[in-house]
C-alpha cells in the first residue's frame, strides 16, 4: 500500500518535469512559437469577437459596399457594405470549430478500431482494415464533397464528412503503434497481473501509442480547415450568409479583375497564415516528441 501511494506521489512531479522539458524543447524553436502565437491570437479573438469587434459581421450597409481599406473598415467593405475584418473574425470560429470538432472525432474512431485492430489481430484486424482500405480507395477530398453534396452544407455535417476522411490516418497509424507496443515487457506485466483486455489496451497500451498521433492531429486541423475552405469555395460548405473564409474567397473572386483585391486576399491569407502555422507547429512537435531528443 506504501509502495502504491509512494508511486502515485511521484507522478506529478514528474508530469511536470515532462511538461518543463516539452516547454523548452519547443521554445528553442521561434518559427515554432510564432505559429503559435498566431493561432492563439486567431483562437482569443475569435472568442472575444463580440467584445472586440462594433459591426455585425451579416448585416448588409448599401452605403459602404466595396470601400476599400481605411481607418473606418480596416480591410475594407465586401459587396455588401459588411466589414471584412469583422467577418473575417467571426469566420475564425467557424474554421476553428469544424477543425478541432472533426479532430476530435476522427481521433476518438480511429484510436479505437486501431487500437482493438492491432492488439487482437486476426479476423478482426482483417474486417477493421478492409473498411479502412474501402474508405481510402477515394480521395479524401471527393470523399467529403460526396458526403456533404449527400447530407447537406451545415456545420455538423461537414465535421461529419472531414471526420469520416481522417478515420483511417489515426486507424492505421494506432495499429502500426499497438503492433509494437503490445509486445513490450510493461504489456506482457499488465496481462500476466490479471488485468481485462478492455483495460490492458485503452489503459496502458494505448497512451503510448499517442507520440506520433498528436503530431497528426495538429497537421490534420490544418487541412481540415483547407477541407472546409475549398469546399465553401465550391458551394458544399458552410451556407451564407455565416461567416467562412472559402466562402468569402469566392465572394470576393469575381471582383480582383475591377480592382477590389481586398475582398478575396485578406480571407485567402487567414487561411495560409491559419494552416501554415498549424503545420509549423506539427513539425515542431514532431522534433519534440522524438524519442531520439529524450537527451536532448
């Protein structure tokens, strides 16, 4: 009982030791911090929009339409007479929400079928992969132009669709962990105690296996925004008047040629500032979470 309570009291320190270390392997990294500031200061003020921001981001002005930007409209006025900066903003939630949403989804399936796929093999691994392999046969992004032309463009059903497309990348790379992991000392410990397999595989096999995924994740948000970006651009993504920066992409693409350039460039550079920073992040974590820098 001492033993178990000595043990317990030791975890937290070095949870925070762990912690500390990731903190200043990450900080040597500046492009690393950079990417994270901008998606910090994207996420803070899209949730303080209401507060931050005086116009409503659908409320049409007919005497302000295509002003460019100024000191009254810092971004200037889309066709409507509506604030660019101001929809920009608020778009920020809606990209935001669908990434993390479909994430999370996608992470939750995929951890558990890779997860039971490789640690109970046999005709389940073969069942759980031939479903996986049939929903990678199509590209990812025809894929969810399907499943959102077949459920219609809401919000929900487009996390839907980007999460159905992101199954198999956590699926396959679970499997391929849990492959290695189920064969370690602390696994063969853990069955040989006793414990249920439920347990063995979600409790001490599984967050091992979570390294490689969390990288993953972070790039994958970053494409599912690009995901609901192209396709609000093609008309199957989030319906107007909501705020979206595909759908303000293509609002604003008919009018570069007559020379209101403000419409389509400041959305178009939300999303690559928004992306790339999601994908600087991913590779710094990577460098991170090596197991090759453990020293480092």
């Amino acid at each position: 009982m001492s033993t178990l309570a000595y043990a317990s009291a030791d975890e937290a320190p070095a949870r925070r030791s762990a912690a500390a270390l990731l903190w200043r392997r990450l900080s040597r990294n500046v492009m690393s911090l950079a990417a994270l500031g901008v998606l910090a200061v994207v996420a803070l003020a899209a949730l303080a929009a209401p507060v931050l921001l005086p116009y409503d981001p659908d409320a049409p002005d007919a005497e302000r339409t295509l002003e460019p930007p100024g000191r009254r409209h810092w971004l200037g006025t889309d066709l409507y007479g509506r604030d660019q900066l101001t929809r920009i903003v608020y778009a920020g939630r809606v990209d935001l929400l669908v990434a993390v949403a479909a994430t999370a989804i996608a992470l939750s399936l995929g951890a558990g079928l890779g997860a039971v796929s490789g640690y109970r093999g046999g005709w389940i691994d073969q069942v759980l992969m031939r479903i996986i392999d049939t929903i990678q046969a199509f590209p990812s992004f025809i894929l969810a132009m399907g499943i959102a032309a077949a459920l219609g463009n809401s919000v929900t059903n487009i996390v839907i669709a980007i999460a159905i497309t992101h199954v198999p990348i956590y699926g396959r790379l679970i499997r391929g962990e849990m492959l290695r992991v189920r064969e370690t000392e602390y696994a063969e410990a853990a069955r040989t105690v006793g414990n249920r397999q439920r347990r063995i595989i979600f409790y001490h096999l599984l967050p091992n296996c979570f390294p490689p995924v969390v990288v993953q994740a972070t790039l994958a948000m970053g494409f599912a925004i690009l995901t609901v970006a192209a396709l609000s651009y093609i008309g199957l993504g989030i319906r107007p008047p909501t705020s979206e920066w595909g759908a303000m992409t293509a609002e604003g693409a008919g009018y570069i040629v007559s020379g209101e350039w403000w419409i389509f460039a400041f959305p178009g550079m939300a999303i690559m500032a928004t992306v790339l920073s999601f994908n600087l992040l991913g590779d710094a974590l990577r460098d991170v979470l090596d197991p090759r820098m453990k020293g480092v």
